[in-house]
C-alpha cells in the first residue's frame, strides 16, 4: 500500500508513470471511490447535498468517459484501468491539497482565484503527462487532448449544474 501511494505522489509531481501501477480492475474502481469522495468534499458550493453528490457523480463518471474516448482513439484498451487510476489520483491529489485551503477564509477572494488556477494547471500537467505516456503521442498533443477533456468535461458540468447567482 506505501509503495502505491508513493506511485501515485511520483505521478502526481510529474515523476512517475501510468505504466508503474498495477492493471487491477480493482484499482480504477477504488481510486473512483476515492475520486468521488473528494470531489464530495472540495465541492462546497451547492446549498444542497444531494447536488453536491450528483456534482461529484458527475465529475467522476466525466473523467472515466473522456479517458476511455482518448484511450478508444489510440486503441489501446490494455491500459485503460492504469491510466484512469493515475488520473483519479491526480485528481484525488489536487483535491486533497484543496480540500483543506477551503476552510480558510484568508485567502482573499483574489489569492483563492490565483491558487484555482495553479491547482487547474496543476491537475492539467498530471492529466497531460499520464496521457503522453499511456497513449504513447507527443507532449503537446497529449496537453490538446488534456485540454479539451477537461474543458469539454466543465462545460457539461456547468451546463448541468449551473452556478448559483451571487
């Protein structure tokens, strides 16, 4: 479990690799879980619980779909669990580095916007480089379909659930 996790933070720092996890079935199911659940948690702007849950549902099942249309493209099935493990850990990564700094009112409105930002770019160099490697295309391909994964992915979110008025 230790050598796990130090996979996944190797991934997470853009050290590692898909390619180093397991290709369990398992794995993709609990990473999701654990997707799901921090999603859950970092997702605080819904009045309403149930939309929190159906906002990280949502979320979750997004990656799953727009990493099996990627992996679809290549043809290259074999390592669909690896790759949608470390990019549920990428994202588990992200929102535990969140999760904490949404508590904290100190930010400001303009520091909390800043780290957004970060935090997206972040989660976008982890996405970028797990799909250089598992769909095996260079760099700046892999970050277009990066790119496009995520910025298809928070249109349908938005559409879905949209913003409350301020």
């Amino acid at each position: 479990m230790t050598a796990l996790l130090g996979i996944f933070l190797r991934i997470g720092f853009l050290i590692g690799k898909p390619q180093e996890l397991p290709a369990s079935t398992t794995l993709p199911v609990l990473t999701g879980v654990l997707a799901f659940l921090t999603n859950f948690a970092v997702d605080t702007g819904f009045a309403r619980e149930i939309h929190r849950f159906d906002f990280a549902l949502a979320q979750t099942g997004l990656l799953a779909i727009w990493i099996g249309a990627a992996i679809s493209l290549r043809r290259v099935w074999v390592r669909y669990n690896q790759t949608l493990s470390a990019v549920y850990g990428g994202n588990i990564l992200i929102n535990l580095v969140t999760w904490p700094l949404s508590f904290d009112p100190g930010l400001g409105a303009l520091g909390a916007k800043v780290l957004g930002i970060v935090l997206a770019l972040w989660l976008l160099a982890i996405v970028t480089k797990i799909l250089t490697h598992a769909l095996e295309v260079p760099i700046l391909l892999s970050a277009l379909i990066s790119l496009t994964g995520l910025q298809v992915s928070g249109w349908i979110l938005i559409t879905l659930f949209p913003l409350p008025k301020t």
